[in-house]
DNA sequence: TTGCGATGCGAACACTGTACGCACAGCGGA
DNA sequence: TCCGCTGTGCGTACAGTGTTCGCATCGCAA
C-alpha cells in the first residue's frame, strides 16, 4: 500500500492525500540539464521529448518550464553543458603542436560522445555562449596568443573549423549508423554495394570505394587516422606563420 | 464565379464539381523538392512543415507522399538538389591553388545561400550520397588527384572539413540573425554589451569583443575575408605535401 | 465500355511544445 | 495561530506536427 504516486486523486479526504514523497532531489534546472543529456546520448535528439523527460524524472511535462524557458534553452544549456567536457591545455605549454593536437582531439571525441551535439551547433551555433563554451574560447585564444601566432584569430578559425567540420560530419554518420542498430562495419557493407554501384561512372570515387571495401576491419581506427592526418596538414599551414 | 478551388464539396452535382483547374503544372518529385527549396530559403528551416507545402502547392499535404516518401526524404533531396549549386573547376585548372580555392568559395556560399543546409548537415551528413553530391565529390576528387597530391584524400578532408566548418558556423550564425529580424550589423551591437559583460573575467575574449566593436561596419566583407584568411592557411599546410 | 493503376485528399491517430490556472508547501510577519 | 505571499508542481487544453488509411477520381490500355 505503499505507492499510489501520482494518480489523479478526485477523493477530497486528507487520508488519500499523495503525501508528496521526495523520490527525486527535487526538480532543479541542473537535474533537468544533466537527465537531458542522458537521454541524448541514450536515445539520439529526436527522441527526447519534454513529456519523456519530466516522465524520466517522475514529474509532470509542464513542470520543467519552472526552470527552464523553452526547450531550444533546454537544448543550449546541454551544448555548454557538454563545452566544459573539451580539456584544452594551459597556454605555457611547452609544445605547442601538441597541445593544439590535444584540444583538437578533446572537441572531437566530446562530438562523438555526444553526437547530437552537431545537431545543436547547426542549429544554434556558437552565437549565444554559456560559460563553459566561452572558458574554452578563452583558453584557446590564450594558448594561441601564448605560442606567437601574428593573426590568433585566424589560426584559430582555421583549426577550430577544420575540427568542428570534421567532426560533425563524423557524428552525423555515427548517428546514422546508430539509428540502423548495427555496427559500423555491419552498416558500411550492407551500404557499399548499393553505393559501389551508384558511383559506377564516377572512376575516382568508385577507387575510393573500392579501397574502402577492404580496410572494414577497424573502422574507429581508420577515422582517428583520417582525423589526425588531415589535421596535421592544417597545423602545419599554422606553423608557417609563426614569426622565426 | 471562378473561384470556389478546393472548397469541400458535398453537393453531389456533376456541375458544381471542381473540375481540376490545372494551376499548378501537377504535382511531382521535383516541383515539391524545388517548392520545398524556395520555402526553406525564405522562412527557415522549423517553418517548413507538410501541409503549408502541400497548401503552397494547392494540394493537401498527404498528397505529397505519393512522391515523397517522408519528410527526412524530402529532406535529403533538397539537400542534394542545392549541392548542384556548387562549382568545382576541371581538373586542368593551371593554377590548383586557384581552382580549390574557388571550389571551397562555392561551396560556402551556397551554404550561406541556404542556412538550413547546415541544419540538414548536422542531422543526416554525408552518408547517403544523392547523384549532385556524388558528382561534387568526384569532381573535387579528381581536381586533388590531377594536382598530384600523394594522398587525396586527406587532403580533401582538410579542405572541406574546415569549409564544412566554417560555412556551417557561418549560418547558424546567420540563421540567428535573421529570426532576429534585424540586419546583421543591428544584432551584433544589440547583443555586443551582454557578451562584454559575460566576459569580463576572460582578458582575451574582452579584447576581442572590444575589437569587433569597432569593425561593425561591413560584418560581410568582414566575415568574407575571415574565411579566405584560414583558408590560405590551410592552403599552405597543403602545398607543404606536394612533391617536388 | 470496362477495368486498372496512379494520383489526390479528408479524416484520423499519436505526438509535439507550450500557456494557463489551480493546488499546495513553506515562510515571514501580525 | 492565522494571514497572505511566493515558488513549485501539474492537469488540462490548444494549436500544430508527421504520417496512415481508405475512398474518390482521373487518364489510359484492352
């Protein structure tokens, strides 16, 4: 006789009264953030919803509003909730290759740990900044500052948008490749015939299929590979413009 | 006496029957993709729903999935659709540098052209590869291959990535901007004391808010010259890796 | 003329985000 | 002890969404 939480109760008697037991800390706009993002990570951006989510935390649809405005806010305060998640290292580094290295590499695994993450930065972008998004610009322009770049800003557009396009596109493509429920390399040879035979009189994307067919052994590798490659390239443009 | 279109009828007379004025040039795939187009250019991607494209096309919304099969779909066909904008130069462009360069402009301004481009980006990616997509990539493809680069791909990816990345923060920016409905200029000195207020315990960010203060006069040309800027960037990263 | 496949569409279903107003808890002051 | 106030939860409701289903109607082939 212990449950009964929360049924419409039509009876007026002070008896059947719920009692209101506190089965959650309370409803609070950090709870509400953080079992969000849960769910993200969970069940992919489209299935949250603000009835699962109160439903998740034993509260009414209609009670989040309390704390947060609407649910493009809800979904802003879980990007720069996640922002605090990219470690960019202090800005005496020794090394600075390998501390841009580092940075780069910390925002793409958050963007893979977080794939609907992508979805937000196309939506809302970087215009509205939270604090953690705006202490990672801050460490980032002190890093570039610190290691003597002429033009920060433009070192860091450069390097900050090769991650942030490299990595979308990967989290969009982990997206898909969830949303088919099954393993990268079970998806990507279910999709290379059809996509083989689509690129039939296209020669040099038919070669790049045609290799990619072979190497389905280690997916994850082949991505970290691409990403590191690719990025090198871009920091050693950065290095041409360093003074001496 | 003309009118009376799609008004329901339940007088079962031949001549009060509505006769199927053919205004529009029927429905088909590509008639909805391109209304579909025009809608999303003009009010944005969250007003784009099935019956007020079913109604801009005098037809009733579940009449569209006769061509359509989902909305995703529809989606993915306009997405590659507009990709039939993007110009890439032949492979015999005398001057690579040139020729990547005007691809990567292309691309971002046919991002900027349609800003729910990069919305769509963030939800569906690259994986499924419509015919215009594919045909970009070949011919990027082949421009990087004839340059003589020892591993196209990767180089591709740092181009585009960082093209992806840009144009995609780019407008989501604009995007913001434009539900605003204020000019680019107006937002910008609207929102430029809150952001200064935010960060006034991160030096480098302060300094470069100070700095954008001054230069909103032209955020076009300003925002233009940022991306040619990185681009040359990683530009020389790439020239690095070519032989001889 | 008959039949058939393709097309349009009204009604309906299961959801969505969110406004509104009531119910109640805790609390400071009378 | 009672009052009122403020902050919190939530049931109801509204306007809208994507999509399914089955019926009506069309042009065309036999």
């Amino acid at each position: 006789m212990a449950a009964a939480k929360s049924k419409p109760n039509p009876i007026p008697s002070v008896w059947a009264r719920p009692q209101r037991e506190p089965d959650q800390p309370a409803l609070s706009r950090d709870v509400i953030v953080r079992e969000a993002i849960a769910m993200l990570d969970a069940e992919g951006i489209e299935a949250l919803s603000m009835r699962k989510l109160g439903a998740r935390l034993n509260a009414g649809a209609t009670s989040l509003y309390r704390h947060v405005a609407t649910k493009d806010e809800l979904m802003e305060l879980a990007l720069d909730a996640v922002a605090a998640e990219i470690h960019v290292p202090p800005s005496d580094s020794p090394d600075w290759r390998a501390a841009v290295t580092e940075a780069a590499h910390s925002f793409r695994a958050t963007a893979l740990r977080h794939p609907w993450l992508s979805s937000v930065l196309g939506q809302a972008g970087l215009a509205y900044l939270g604090p953690n998004l705006m202490a990672f610009s801050e460490r980032l322009a002190s890093l570039f500052i610190a290691v003597g770049f002429p033009d920060p800003s433009g070192a860091i557009d450069a390097v900050l948008s090769y991650t942030i396009g490299m990595s979308t596109t990967e989290a969009a493509w982990l997206s898909t490749v969830a949303r088919s429920g099954e393993t990268e390399a079970e998806f990507i040879n279910r999709l290379l015939p059809a996509a083989q035979q689509a690129a039939a009189d296209h020669d040099h994307l038919a070669d790049s299929y045609r290799e990619a067919a072979v190497r389905t052994a280690d997916p994850v590798k082949l991505r970290d590979d691409k990403f590191a490659y690719a990025l090198e390239i871009v920091l050693d443009g950065l290095a041409l413009r360093l003074p001496d």
